[in-house]
C-alpha cells in the first residue's frame, strides 16, 4: 500500500490505483462504516444542541403516529432525551456509536480545528441522516453538507455531496453504481460552486465524473477534511456533543434490532 498522491491522507493499492480504505487514520478505518458518511454543519455547538433537541422531540410525536397505525405499543414516557459532553478525545466520541440501529437513536457532534461541526450518527446502514443537516441548515440559517465516499473496493460505490443553505439543497453531486449494479449514474442539480471543475462532468465515463478524489478535494475547499484524523479537536476545551434519543422499554428498543459496529463488514455495505 501507498499513500496516493491525488489526495493525501487517503490509501490507494500499487496495483489498481484505487482508494481501499477510509483514511491514513486507524481509528477512522475501524469506525468506517459511519464515519465514511460525515454531515458538516458551520455553527456553534451551542446553538446545535437546542436546535437537535426541537428535531428529536418531533423525532418522537412522529413515531407515536406510527406505531399507532402499526398497532406497535409505545409510551412515549419511556423515551427520554439525554446529552453529555465528551472531552476524552475522539476515540472516545466514536465509542458512543458502537451500537447501531436500522433507526439512528445517537448522535455525536464533533468540534473540529476549522468551523465546521462534523456529525455522525448509529445508523445501521450506514448513509447517515441528511434530513439532520437540512434541519439544522434551516433552524440555524447556516450551510451544512451531506457527503457520502465509501472507499472504491466496497459493495456500495460511489460519492454524494449535497450542499444545504437556510435549508435548501443549492448543490448536490452524484456518481453512484446503479441498484442493479451494471452501469453507473451520475446527476448533479444546483449552481456549481466556485472551484468546481465542470469539465469534468461531460467526460465519456460517467464513473470518472465525480471520484473519491474530486470530492475530497472540493471538500478540501470547502475548508473541511472529516476523512482525516487531524481534523478532529476533541478535549476537555473543545469537548464534543452527545445527543441520543433513549429508549428505556426493551421490547420497543428490540424493533430497532442493535448490532455492535464491529459485527458488520463495511466491505459489504
């Protein structure tokens, strides 16, 4: 293995030239399967924090709509909103994602060296939850960013950039393997931002279009690196937000069938 030069911090095979891991980073490999779709989002934690509590209770109203009409018992008693502060580093902020559920239940807000907050959650599949960062686009008037880059050797491929401004997506790129898996899609929609490379999108290949490589550098100027570990400022000065949504009723929390993060293959997802 070598680092490529096309993007540094991310490793690429000698042979094919193609990203087979997350990052340079260890722990960001061991955590991949989250943290390979990071929300960004230009605001305060201090203003996050009330904003995630107002979506969460609404998180709530909506699912006792609809384990009415699915005749699912739920006492909305038994859910409860916690936060904590985290100041052990950023191992420690991933450590609260070990569990995932088909339904995100945690959320880890990451303070960063730049302005942007990096947000993770424990979905179980993996995609993240882009209706967090519209909201907070439009709660906080900020821009916040939706970004999906599994390595190029996984089940799932492709890359995503969504672009969110007072909660209108102004951007969105996407090059992905279609469901069937036999060619390759490729769409964008918005007003390209400054620094995009245009051209490139009218290449014949559509899978050359939007790569690993392109994303990251638009994130790049974009002022954000969530793929590499020194981006990360996770202390007892800089502390990171911990918001989850807390089921206390086991038979309830059991719909969401937890796994421990570390039982699934992101290979395979």
């Amino acid at each position: 293995m070598s680092t490529g030069a096309r993007h540094p911090g991310i490793l690429t095979s000698q042979k094919t030239g193609k990203s087979t891991t997350l990052s340079d980073s260890p722990l960001l490999d061991r955590y991949e399967l989250i943290a390979r779709s990071p929300g960004l989002i230009r605001a305060k934690l201090s203003d996050i924090e009330p904003a995630m509590r107002k979506f969460l209770e609404g998180k709530i109203e909506a699912t006792l709509r609809t384990t009415r009409s699915a005749k699912i018992s739920y006492d909305p008693a038994t859910t409860t909103i916690k936060t904590t502060r985290v100041t052990g580093g950023l191992a420690q902020a991933l450590s609260v994602l070990n569990v995932l559920t088909n339904v995100e239940k945690v959320h880890a807000f990451l303070p960063t060296v730049g302005a942007w907050v990096v947000h993770f959650s424990n979905a179980r599949d993996g995609f993240g939850a882009s209706d967090v960062e519209e909201y907070l686009s439009e709660a906080l008037k900020v821009r916040a960013l939706q970004v999906l880059s599994p390595p190029e050797d996984r089940a799932l491929r492709g890359q995503v950039l969504e672009v969110f401004d007072g909660g209108e997506v102004s951007r969105r790129i996407r090059c992905a393997l279609s469901d069937s898996g036999k060619s390759w899609e490729f769409e964008s929609c918005g007003k390209p931002l400054p620094f995009e490379d245009v051209k490139r999108y009218s290449v014949k290949s559509k899978r050359d279009r939007f790569t690993r490589a392109l994303l990251i550098e638009y994130l790049r100027k974009l002022g954000a690196r969530p793929f590499e570990e020194s981006f990360y400022r996770v202390d007892a000065s800089n502390p990171a937000l911990v918001i989850e949504q807390k089921e206390t009723d086991p038979k309830f929390l059991a719909h969401f069938d937890p796994i421990s993060i570390f039982d699934v293959d992101p290979k395979t997802h």
